[in-house]
C-alpha cells in the first residue's frame, strides 16, 4: 500500500509540473504576442491608428459626448478648470461638471476679463480696471478692488497671485497676495514695464519678466525675488536673488514655473530655463529652414515647439515636446495643417478644423474629436475639454 502511495503522488506531482508548464508557456506566448502587438503599435502608423479607432476606442464625434447648451449666442466666455467648465455672462459665473450638469452660480462683477487658471484656482479680474476675483471649486476665496489698471494676472497651483498695475505714477507695479488674499508686498518698476510674472511651487519666489525701453534699444530681463525676504526688508531691491538678461534679439514673452524651481522662459525667438541664477536655452524657435509654427513653455514640465513641412503633395506638422529636466524629446506628428494649439497641464489639443487631436507629453494620442464643422475654440482642464460651438459645448473626457 505504501508503494502505491509513492506512485500517485509522483503521478499527482507530474500532472501538476505539465500543468505548470502549460500555463508558462501560455502566458509566454501571450506576453509575446502583445509585445509584438506592441512594437507594430509604435512602428507602424496604419497599425497605430486602427488600435486607436477600433480596439482602444481613442475616436469620439460630435453629437455622442455630454454638452452643455448655450441660449445666447452672444455675450459669454467660457473657461476651464479643477473639474469644472465655467460660463461668465452678465456677470454670472456659472460652472459645469463633466456630465454637463450645473454646479454651481457665483456673481463675479466683470464685463472684460483676463483670466488665469491653476490646479483648483480661477483667477479672473477687469482687464484695464481694478476688480479681481479668486476662485477655488465653487466658492469666491476673496475678491478686491485694487489701486491702478488690471493689465495681466498670474496664480500659481497653491493660490498665491501676482498682479501686474498700470496707471500709477510707475510704469508697472506688482502686486503679490498670499492665498487667502493677504497682500504680502508690492514691487515698483520706474523704468521698465512688467510683462508677466510668476510665483514658484514652493511660494518662495517671484520671478518678473521685464522690458526695459530706456534708450534706443529694448532689453528684457528677469528678476527672482525672495517672497520671505521681500516682507522683511525695507525694500523690495534688497530682496533680489538674481537678474538674467536676455540677448540683445530677444524679447521676453512670458515666464512658467515648473518642478525644482526650474523656470521656463519664452521668448519671440526662444524656450530658456533658469535654475540657480543659470540660463540654458531649451528650444531655438529660429532654425534656418525650419518652418516653426507654434511654441509654448506652459506645461507641467515640459516645452514644445510644431514643425511644419511639405511632404509630396501634403502638409506635415510635427510636434516636438522636450522634457525640461532631462531635455529628452517626444514626437507627435500628424498629416496635416494645425490651425490652433491649446496646453493645460501635461495635454496638447491640436486643431485640424474639424478634427482635434489630444496628446499627452509622451507623445502619444489620448483622444481625437471628430466634428461635422470646424471648431470654434477649445478650453481645458486636467481632466476634459470643453469643444465650444456657436450654440454649445461639447465635453470630452481624456
């Protein structure tokens, strides 16, 4: 009996090492065939843009996503953020979800606004007026009315806010709020004007994009200030960490803070980043026979600029994304002309006309928009996009 007992056991135990076996290889077979699978998906365009349509459901079209109707045709801006898409008309702020579901109304006294979004924060204000309105979800955080002209407003992820003043006895002044509204300085420029700022991660700097116009020649700059030691010092001046000029050729455009305190800086001809008082340049927007049509440094992370070339009797757009830390380059390209760029976050919406195009800075398509009629305009957040038409919105989820 104890023979026996040995026999089915070795029996029992090859059975079990052939099943072992079986599913070893099965599961070999099947790691082989995605990776294969895989290889054709990155290689292969025709390939890429079947799985895309049929197998991982990328293509959305008009008519078969949430929308939100609009009455007047009108009178009304339409703006993206946190989870919402918000509509300012007659001084009403109204805010969606994603479902196309109203959310919320807020009364925000603006009539021409320039707006900033970030993370969970609209900052809106009257453009050449003194109104401002900080908003976070569906609550008014504070509002005021300030001395001087509203030309240009920045919040960072954190709800700390610069603005920059026209109208007084400066040519620019800055004004910086803490994120439930405490003013924490001002920083007075007499001899240039402020063309954009913003306030790092961490709320410890204030870096200024400046144009100088004394003299014959124009000369952009940019200043860092220390939020900590501009709340001690008796002067702002003293609390002036670093000054980066830019080349005689360049004029400053506007200014993105990014992870590590590395701050992006777009010029007319140029993406710089500054880190530890460092300039490097990241993107040339001039090459000799390069045809660049869009550029932006308003990314989580990232910089892009959009070749454009002729291709036998068609026209290429490629898009260049290049990571700011490691400066590694991703590649999206599409056979077409691109009409418009739009960047929120770490998601680039190209405009066709009747196609929109979203892709990650990985360089690959998260969704493509098809419509019967060319798209207006498009607003985004970290999650949708809102598609604007004349009479709706259209929502499409990433």
């Amino acid at each position: 009996m104890k023979i026996i007992g040995i026999e089915n056991q070795e029996e029992q135990a090859k059975q079990l090492n052939r099943k072992k076996m079986i599913i070893t290889i099965i599961i070999s077979i099947i790691l082989m065939i995605f990776l294969v699978l895989f290889c054709f998906y990155i290689g292969n365009k025709s390939f890429r843009d079947f799985m895309d349509k049929y197998v991982l459901m990328k293509n959305v079209v008009e008519n078969h996503v949430n929308s939100i109707n609009i009455e007047e045709t009108e009178g009304y801006e339409v703006y993206a953020y946190d989870k919402y898409i918000s509509i300012l008309r007659q001084n009403t702020l109204t805010g969606y979800n994603s479902s196309g579901k109203k959310e919320y109304e807020l009364t925000i006294e603006i009539s021409n606004p320039i707006v900033d979004t970030n993370n969970r924060f609209l900052l809106i204000a009257e453009k050449g007026k003194q109104k401002i309105y900080l908003i976070s979800g569906s609550n008014i955080v504070w509002e005021k009315e300030l001395e001087g002209n509203i030309s240009r407003v920045s919040v960072n992820k954190n709800g700390y806010v610069s603005v920059v003043l026209t109208g007084t006895t400066h040519k620019s002044v800055v004004q910086t709020f803490d994120a439930q509204g405490n003013q924490m300085f001002k920083t007075f420029l007499s001899s240039s004007i402020a063309m954009d700022t913003d306030i790092s991660y961490d709320n410890k700097y204030l870096s200024i994009a400046e144009i100088s116009t004394n003299g014959t020649a124009t000369q952009s700059m940019i200043k860092t200030i220390s939020i900590q030691k501009a709340q001690m010092q008796e002067t702002v001046s003293e609390a002036i960490i670093s000054t980066i000029t830019s080349p005689n050729d360049s004029t400053i455009l506007n200014l993105k803070y990014q992870e590590g305190n590395r701050l992006v800086c777009m010029y007319n001809n140029s993406i710089h980043v500054i880190q530890n008082g460092k300039d490097e340049e990241l993107l040339n927007l001039q090459e000799k026979q390069t045809k660049i049509v869009f550029a932006d440094a308003e990314l989580t992370n990232f910089a892009f600029r959009i070749i454009e070339k002729s291709v036998l009797l068609s026209t290429q757009s490629s898009v260049e994304l290049v990571n700011i830390a490691s400066k590694k380059t991703n590649i999206y390209t599409v056979d077409s002309v691109i009409k418009e760029v739009y960047t929120y976050d770490n998601c680039v919406a190209l405009n066709l006309g009747s196609e929109v195009h979203f892709i990650g800075t990985n360089g690959w398509l998260s969704k493509k928009y098809i419509s019967s009629q060319e798209v207006r305009k498009i607003v985004m957040n970290s999650h949708f996009a809102g598609i604007i038409y004349r009479d709706k919105i259209e929502i499409v989820e990433f």
